[in-house]
C-alpha cells in the first residue's frame, strides 16, 4: 500500500526527490486554510507543514495519519495535545534554519548600524547629500544584547563577537556559564541586556 505525504505549501524540489526517492508519494495541497487542508489530509499517511495551522479538525479528518513534519523548527503551530491523544507523531528540523535565521539577524543589525533603509530611500529620491548629513555606526566595540541562548542565538553571539568583535551579553535563565564560549558573558538579570547592549 502506498504511502501519501500532503505537502499543503510547496518546499524546494530536493526535499521532494527524497521523499520520492524512499518511495512516498507526494500529494501537493491545494490551499493552506483549515478546510483545504482537512479535504487534502484525508487520504494520507503523512503531512509536511510550512507555517500552516494544523489543528485536531485536520488530524481526525486523516484516520491513515502517522506523522506531521515541521519543514523548519517551531511546533507553536500544531495542536500537540491532540497529536498526542490520537498517537499522531510530530518531528522538526531544531537544525535546518539556524544558519539563515543567525545571518539575517546580523543583516538585520548591520542595517541599523548603517541606516540603509534611510539611505536606500535618500538615493532613490536622488539626496546622495544625505552621506554628509546622516552617520551610520561601526558595530565593532558595540554591546549585543541576546534573550536566549538556544542555537540560533549561540550562533548569533559567534558571527556578533568573531566577525565584527563586538561584546556580547546574553540572558537564558537555563543556560550554564559552565561550557559556554568566552566571548559570551552570561548575566542574571535581563533588564542588565537593556541597560547596556546597543543592539537588542
């Protein structure tokens, strides 16, 4: 008997070949409200969720369902409780976006520092004067503040002290001092990230 994945948003084609490749069919969804996806479940054995809600409507409709896959890291988004009573199992990917959310958090920073949506929009009505009015900042020397220290924001704190030597301070009441990189230093109180970082 086959086995049906319901792909209600559509992922990059490597992700399909390996699905393919280890004999599943693919289903791809038709919509990603709640009916779309309760008419498309019906008839499979798995499902690979992007950032759809999917809720106990959905999972009972599927009697075949086994497994619900997160295509990234949260599962703020699936009804746990309910995947549990009906012995549904939920997987993610804790590692597949680490990399890209660290980068663009530190596109994100350097934007600031630099202004660039205001330079962006200075040059494009045609103010190149805006250089000798307007400064950006360096961020070496600069404090980075971080709420969490789970991967991604380990990782943040690496690029942040390693590639542009800025100080890093970070909070995570279930963090350890202990086996923590040196270039982190751990505080016990949050307001202290907001008192002395430049960037939050």
């Amino acid at each position: 008997m086959e086995k049906k994945v319901l792909i209600p948003s559509d992922i990059s084609q490597p992700g399909k070949d390996y699905l393919a490749e280890k004999g599943y069919t693919i289903k791809m969804g038709r919509g990603t409200d709640e009916q779309t996806i309760l008419e498309d479940v019906a008839d499979c054995d798995a499902l690979l969720a992007r950032n759809e809600h999917i809720t106990r409507a959905i999972m009972e409709a599927a009697p075949r369902l086994k497994v619900i896959s997160k295509h990234g890291v949260g599962l703020d988004k699936i009804d746990l409780d309910a995947a549990r009573e009906l012995n549904i199992w939920v997987t993610n990917g804790p590692l597949s976006n680490t990399v890209a959310v660290a980068e663009h958090t530190m596109m994100l920073i350097l934007a600031c520092a630099k202004k660039l949506v205001f330079f962006d929009r200075a040059a494009r009505r045609g103010d190149y004067d805006i250089r000798n009015r307007v400064k950006g900042m360096d961020l070496e020397g600069k404090t980075l503040g971080l709420v969490g220290l789970g991967n991604i924001g380990k990782l943040v704190a690496k690029k942040a002290a390693l590639g542009f030597d800025m100080t890093v301070l970070a909070y995570d009441p279930f963090a350890k001092k202990e086996g923590l990189p040196e270039y982190i230093r751990l505080v016990e109180d949050r307001d202290e990230i907001f008192r002395q970082a430049d960037y939050v």
